[in-house]
C-alpha cells in the first residue's frame, strides 16, 4: 500500500521519516521541526499520532513499507498542508 504517499485513512500523509528522506536530512530533523510548530498545529487536521495498540496494524503495515523509523512506536504522520509547513521551516533553517 504505497501509492502516491499516504496511508489507507490518511491518504497523501506522511510519516516523518519520509520527510527527512526527501530533504536529504538526518533522522530526528523533520520531528524537532514538528515540535517547534507544535503550538500552530491541530491534532487530527495536521497530525495523528498512530497510538501503538489502536494503530498496530496500519503501524505493522508502515513498518513493512520501511516508511517508519524502527525505532518508532507511536508513529506520526502528518498532512500535506503541514507536511509543507514543515519543508518550509526546515528550509528556512539550512
């Protein structure tokens, strides 16, 4: 299940993961510019965190694709509007 991008209720979504890969960024640099725009962002319209119990088989299922960090246990992905906010401020900071 990897067309375009996105996941079976969150088509187009993005993992952070995906982020970092398509800026060419090391690990951890697309969710420490999540936290910084945190405060601007609504849970369910611009992020969902996939809780590891509820989740477990879209998150199983992400795992497989390799479009989660092994380590991540409670994954996020977040929508296009803020995937882009995301490029932007990662942007501003290179």
């Amino acid at each position: 299940m990897q067309p375009p991008a996105g996941s079976a209720p969150y088509p187009g979504w993005l993992s952070l993961r995906e982020l970092d890969a398509e800026l060419g960024l090391d690990k951890g640099s697309a969710f420490r510019a999540f936290k910084r725009l945190l405060p601007q962002l609504v849970e369910e319209r611009d992020f969902v965190v996939l809780d590891h119990a509820r989740h477990a088989a879209l998150a199983a299922q992400l795992h497989a694709q390799d479009r989660l960090y092994r380590s991540s246990v409670n994954p996020l992905l977040v929508a296009p509007q803020a995937a882009q906010r995301l490029r932007e401020a990662l942007a501003r900071r290179v």
